[in-house]
C-alpha cells in the first residue's frame, strides 16, 4: 500500500511512544494516537497464551469501551462459544486482518448470538481484528478495531492500513516492555532480554538472540546462565541485574567485534526506512532500483544483528532516541 505522511509518522510515534510510556500506558497511548487518523469507536486488545480462553479484566485492555461490555459477553454461554471459534479461525490465518463476515464464515454476521445479544448492544457492527503470536514465550496478542452502525463499515484501504501497521505495533510492544524492566539503556547497540532463573526466555530482542547464537549462549529460548554469570567472552560483554521481587533477570549483550559502519548512503535508506517507506518507495526516492535497496537493506539488517525490517526500524528509532536523549 502507499505510504501517506500521517502513516509515516504514525510508525515513527509509535517507536518513540515505546521508548516514552510506562508500561501500564503504552496500550492506552498508541490507541489515542491511532484513533487521530484511523477513527475508531472502540478497541479491545487481549494479550493471554492460550486459543480458547475466556477474555476477562486481566487480560483485556478496552479503548473507549462501554461499561460492562466483558460482563455482559461472558454471561451468555453461546455467545463465548462463538468468540472461541472466531479466536480459533484468527489462530489459523495469524497476522491476517480479518473482518467478521470473515470470521462468521456461512453466517449472516447480523444473525449471529454474539452480534444479537452482544454487539449489537454495545454498538461494534463492525471490526477489524488481527492475532499474532510472539514466537520467544507464545504470547497471542489480538486486536480488535470496532465501529457501530453511525460510523460505518471500515473501508478496503483503513483494512491494509491496519494490516501494515500491526507487526510495528507489535515491535513497539515489544520494546516496550523491555523498556519497563531497564529505562536507563546504558548503550544504543546494546541487545536486551528479560528471562527467569533459569534463563527461559519471557522477553527479548532479535539482535540478542542473534548474538547469544552466534556464540552459543541459548538453545530453545533458554539461556545458559551457568556460562552467562561467567561474562567471559571474546567480544561480547553480557550485563546482568536481578529485577526486584519477582525472581526475573535483566541481560545487556554488547557486540564487542569489530563490525561495518554504515555508510553514507545505508543512513540515507535507514532515515526513510524509519520513515515507514516501502523499498520501491526508497528507490524512488534515491533514484536507484529495489534490488539495490534490497541489497543495502540486507546490510543493514547484519549490522544491527536482525532478520526483519520492524526489527531494523526499532533499532534505527532507538538509536536515534538514544542520540536526542544524549544531546548528540
């Protein structure tokens, strides 16, 4: 899809809003930001590790919702049966945005429980939903943008907006979290993870494990934290702290190696990468083709130890945020 200025600067907030907020904020701040050019009547966003599983106050985060709206859905057998399945449908098409014609397959969506008992009610005739799954601890976040009948059905275009942003609010998330557990980030090249004391994996960024692979430090998302309470290593220096409390472990891994530095042009593609551009728009941009954009892209991602372009964006941003904070 085409990049508009307002989603441009949409994906840049985001990071900045990650790197920002409080934890116990962030949901409730990108919602308020998306609702400025994606108008929403209201939004659910559950973050729970199990399909079939009742949404309840723990695990829901609600944007604008009416009171009661939880309560309501959960009394009525029939209808929870009828999320499960659509929960199940979302688990088989993750990442997908799907609307709920699609997710009432061989239903009339407005003859359905959940739409009469339920929906209909609260006023979300319409939505937009999206479940991804986080690969490191199984987390399934699903997001639900809704609309009543005044407002209207989403639009074909306000569908792949949603479907474009998803993996870079869920970046944002990510970073997020591992922002609550240490806000005082001692190094912009710096990898980080939160795992238990065990080394199990709870949360971490690519370029950690891209690290700790390389010199075979983890195996199935576990650490080995006999080798890691050592910090012995030929260019690596690991950081540890004991997260109060709850039995948690905060690790800093910084790529001691001599690594490229990147080049003039690569910092001309990484400024509109963070931008949110799409490689045929950079090469328009740069006059060069999308195989040359590719290329620099792929060098991109080596320097910063990552595998996907969300990744090199949040790296980009983080780095950039790291500079302003610094003055430099």
């Amino acid at each position: 899809m085409k990049l508009t200025p307002e989603l441009g600067l949409f994906i840049k907030d985001l990071y900045n809003i990650a790197m920002e907020q409080p934890l116990d904020l962030f949901k409730k701040t990108v919602l308020e930001r998306l609702d400025l050019f994606l108008p929403v009547d209201s939004a659910i966003w559950v973050s729970i590790s199990k399909v079939k599983s009742l949404h309840n106050h723990n695990d829901t985060f609600t944007y604008k919702q009416p009171d009661g709206c939880l309560d309501n859905y959960i009394k009525y057998p029939e209808v929870c049966n009828q999320v499960e399945n659509m929960g199940i449908l979302l688990f088989e098409n993750l990442n997908i945005t799907m609307d709920l014609h699609e997710l009432t397959p061989g239903k009339n969506w407005q003859e359905t429980d959940l739409y009469l008992k339920h929906a209909r009610k609260f006023d979300q005739d319409h939505a937009l939903i999206t479940m991804t799954k986080n690969p490191i601890n199984n987390i399934l976040n699903t997001i639900s943008f809704n609309r009543g009948e005044v407002s209207g059905e989403f639009t074909a275009q306000e569908k792949a907006i949603k479907q474009f942003i998803m993996p870079h609010i869920i970046e944002s998330f990510r970073i997020n979290i591992l922002n609550s557990f240490n806000r005082n980030e001692s190094d912009n090249d710096s990898y980080r993870a939160v795992v238990d004391k065990y080394g199990q994996l709870i949360e971490a960024e690519e370029g950690f494990l891209t690290l700790l692979n390389k010199f075979n430090l983890i195996n199935n998302y576990q650490v080995d934290m006999s080798k890691i309470i050592d910090n012995e290593f030929n260019g690596l220096k690991l950081i540890t702290n004991n997260l109060k409390g709850d039995g948690l472990r905060y690790i800093e891994a910084i790529d001691l190696r001599e690594k490229p530095k990147l080049t003039e042009r690569k910092k001309q593609i990484c400024r509109l990468l963070a931008q949110g551009l799409t490689d045929k728009e950079i090469a328009k941009e740069l006059n060069v083709t999308s195989v040359t954009i590719s290329k620099h892209l792929q060098d991109v991602n080596k320097i910063f130890n990552v595998g996907s372009r969300y990744q090199a964006i949040s790296c980009i941003l983080r780095q950039q945020w790291c500079e302003i904070q610094h003055g430099v």
